[in-house]
C-alpha cells in the first residue's frame, strides 16, 4: 500500500517539472509574473494532494492491519462460500424495498460450479401458531438438506420451537396480511425473496398452517423434481367472478385475453419465484386497479406468470380444498372427518394431467384442517399417507 502512494507522488513531481522548464524559455518576461501566480498556484495544489494522499495511504494502511486480525472470515467473504451459504441467520432488518432488490439477483449461467442439491422450500403463511406442526415434523424428519421451512406470522407473534424442531429460527420478518389484498401478495413476495436469499432452494411451496402433506416426503421430493411444470392454479373464468373482475386499466400490461384467476397456495420453480421477485411491471397495475371485490391474491401471480412464462405452468394447484360446500370459505375439517373414506375422495377424485400424462395424482397437499384433525392425523398417517 505505501509503495503506491510512493510511486503516485513520483508521477505528480515529474510532471509538473516538465511543464515548468518547457514553458520558462518559451514565454516573454511580462508573463513570467502571470506564470509566476500559475506556479505558486499549482504548488499550493500539488502539496494539499500530497498531504491528502499520504493521510489516506495511511489509513488504509491502518485498515489493512486492522482486517489482518480476522484473516479467516476475511478468506470466506471473498470465495464462493459467501454465494452459497444460506444466511445463517433469517432475521435481518432490510426493507421489503432492499430485500426485494437483493432478492432480484440470479446467475445468468445454466450451471452451478460446485454440487448443488435442490432443496424444497415450504413457506408458511400463517396467523400466528401452527396447531399441525408435529405431522410437519414427522414429515421432514430425516431429510435435512433437502428442505427448508420458512415461517412468515402476524407480526406481533413470536415462534418458539424447541432447537430440535424444523421449525426452530425459521421465522421471517413479517408484516400484517389482509385476506383479497395487496398485502397478502406482499407477504408471499416476502417469503419468496427470504427463500430465494438460500441459493440450493429449488421450488418453493406455499403452505397455511391449516395445510397437510398427503404423501411421505420422498413421494412429493419426486413429483415435483420430476415435473416438467410449477404448479400455479390458473384459469379463464369468463363470469362474473374472473372476467368480471378486470379492469380495462390495466392494459396494456395486462390484456384481458391473459387474466386469470386461481388459488393462491402455489408450487412453483426458482425462475417463476425470481420472475416473481423482480416484478415492477404489473404490480402497479394490480395494485391500484385490482381491490375488493377483485381479490388481489387470486389473479396477481396467476396472470403475470400467464403472461411472462405461460409454457412453465401447469395451470393447477396442487393443493386440495372442498368448496362443495358453498360460501365464500372452503370446507374446515376436524376430529370427526379424519377417515380412510375421507381421504379415498382426494386420492380418486379425479383426473388431471403430469408431464403430459393422466394421473389420478393431482394433490400433494390438502386443506383446510382444524386443530382437532391433528391426533386423528397423526394416527393415520403411517398407515393412510405414508409417513
Ligand atoms: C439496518 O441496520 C443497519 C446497521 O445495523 C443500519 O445502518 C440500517 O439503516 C438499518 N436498515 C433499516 C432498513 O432499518
Ligand atoms: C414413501 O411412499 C412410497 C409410496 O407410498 C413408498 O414406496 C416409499 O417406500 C415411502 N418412502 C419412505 C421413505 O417411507
Ligand atoms: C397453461 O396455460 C398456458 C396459457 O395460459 C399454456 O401456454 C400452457 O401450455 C398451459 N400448461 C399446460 C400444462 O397445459
Ligand atoms: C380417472 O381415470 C381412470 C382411468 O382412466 C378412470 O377409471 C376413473 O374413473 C377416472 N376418475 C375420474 C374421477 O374421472
Ligand atoms: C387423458 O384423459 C382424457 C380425458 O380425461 C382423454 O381425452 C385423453 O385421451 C387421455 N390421454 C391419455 C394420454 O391417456
């Protein structure tokens, strides 16, 4: 560092030399005096900058000393580790401004220079508590590294998990979630930009509290590793609850040949949750054109995606709910509904279509399930879900 600053003040001393004896025989004597004033002038400047230079040349020796201290940490920082750790620690105090942008970073080369192992991230939108965590438990035990949990509650709630817990410090920095709003749509940007932060997290699922798995976790590892599509609900409702919702400002972003409408519990892949992340197009649009009775959270990511990444979509969700029974909530279900014929009417209850192929298996998760479900659930488990 000090043979730098050495040889930039050289330069400096060199230079103004060859001017000065150039000029000197050059010039009249009458311009000498004006000279004269020149010289005393850049003198002056000449030695405020190397005083300035020397002053700095010495604090950054001083830095250097001072990082010498924590060589280790100094060594990661500058690798790739940095890259592709994930955070150690989940609670930061960026804004959701800063997190979005930070989010919003994504290699432009196809592949990763060390091995990489995709990890599911399962992303909790929840009120507060999760009266099902125990079946979650039991679900991800013994796959570490192949998952990861993030939870996003009413701000005002703090979760306590024991340390052996999936869930232990999963919780995000979170903000209030209005059902149909705009804010919920916030809240699932923030829990996929908290998820993107980990760079092995392939596909990120949306999940309430409310929400079970429906097979064992190697099951639902390969129906979504293997899928040639992300799971996003989106279709064209031409009555008055889809197409009627619209409003012709939006365009021309967002035609209304593209609006669609869906539930919100998605499955979707790296790119959809980036593409997600970095939206600054249509989220105005949204924003200001799509308030109650257009709920915000059932036609934002559906239409943007439809418009943006259309060929990635399956266009179903791959979460089970019953409307069968009416109203504007679906079905909740308790103690009393947890039997085997209950859930041969998800397993069979119809068709759908997996990399181009019929299958009978078109949910990996289901809700929505009371708290009261749990022991039942957890009895049947092994027996009727696999794990
Ligand atoms: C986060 O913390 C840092 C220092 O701890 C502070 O400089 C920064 O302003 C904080 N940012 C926000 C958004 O609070
Ligand atoms: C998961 O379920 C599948 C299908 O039911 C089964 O073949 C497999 O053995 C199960 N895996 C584990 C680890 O239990
Ligand atoms: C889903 O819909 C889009 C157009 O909205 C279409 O391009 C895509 O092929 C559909 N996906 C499947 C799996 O059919
Ligand atoms: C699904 O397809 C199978 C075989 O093609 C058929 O037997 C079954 O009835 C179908 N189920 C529904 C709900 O359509
Ligand atoms: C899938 O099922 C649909 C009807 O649900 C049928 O029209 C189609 O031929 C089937 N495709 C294959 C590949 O079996």
């Amino acid at each position: 560092m000090q043979n730098r600053v050495v040889q930039l003040e050289e330069g400096k001393d060199n230079g103004i030399t060859v001017v000065r004896t150039g000029q000197y025989k050059a010039f009249p004597t009458k311009l000498l005096l004006l000279l004269g004033f020149f010289l005393a002038f850049a003198i002056t400047v000449f030695i405020i900058s190397v005083s300035t230079i020397k002053y700095t040349g010495f604090q950054s020796v001083v830095t250097t000393v001072t990082s010498s201290f924590v060589p280790c940490r100094d060594d990661e920082s500058n690798g790739l580790s940095k890259w592709i750790q994930p955070p150690a620690v989940l609670m930061h105090n960026m804004s959701d401004e800063e997190l979005l942008w930070r989010a919003s970073f994504w290699p432009r080369r196809k592949e990763y220079p060390f091995k990489r192992v995709p990890k599911i991230a399962f992303m909790f939108l929840t009120k507060g508590p999760l009266p099902l965590a125990s079946l979650w438990e039991r679900f991800l035990k013994g796959h570490n590294g192949l998952y990861s949990v993030y939870l996003h509650p009413h701000p005002s709630f703090t979760a306590k998990f024991p340390a052996n817990s999936v869930f232990h410090r999963r919780q995000i920095l979170s903000q209030v979630a209005e059902w149909g709003r705009m804010s919920m749509c916030d809240a699932e940007k923030r829990l996929l930009a908290n998820a993107l932060l980990d760079i092995n997290n392939e596909w990120f699922v949306l999940v309430s509290e409310s929400c079970i798995p429906l097979y064992n976790f190697t099951t639902i590892y390969s129906y979504i590793s293997r899928s040639k599509h992300s799971f996003m609900g989106a279709f064209d409702d031409p009555g008055p609850y889809g197409r009627g919702r619209y409003n012709g400002n939006m365009e021309p972003e967002v035609p209304l040949t593209k609006w669609r409408k869906g539930s919100q519990w998605f499955e979707i892949n790296r790119d959809l949750a980036a593409t997600i992340v970095k939206d600054t197009l249509y989220y105005p649009k949204f924003k200001e054109f799509c308030r109650p009775a257009c709920y915000v959270d059932e036609h934002y990511f559906p239409t943007m995606l439809t418009i943006e990444k259309p060929a990635v979509l399956a266009n179903r969700s791959i979460t089970w709910v019953d409307w069968s029974r009416g109203g504007p909530h679906p079905a909740t279900f308790g103690r009393s509904d947890i039997t085997e014929k209950f859930f041969g009417r998800i397993f069979d209850g119809r068709n759908c279509t997996y990399n181009g192929r019929n299958t009978s298996m078109c949910y990996l998760f289901a809700r929505k399930f009371a708290p009261s479900a749990l022991e039942p659930l957890l009895h049947i488990a092994p027996k009727i879900l696999g794990f």
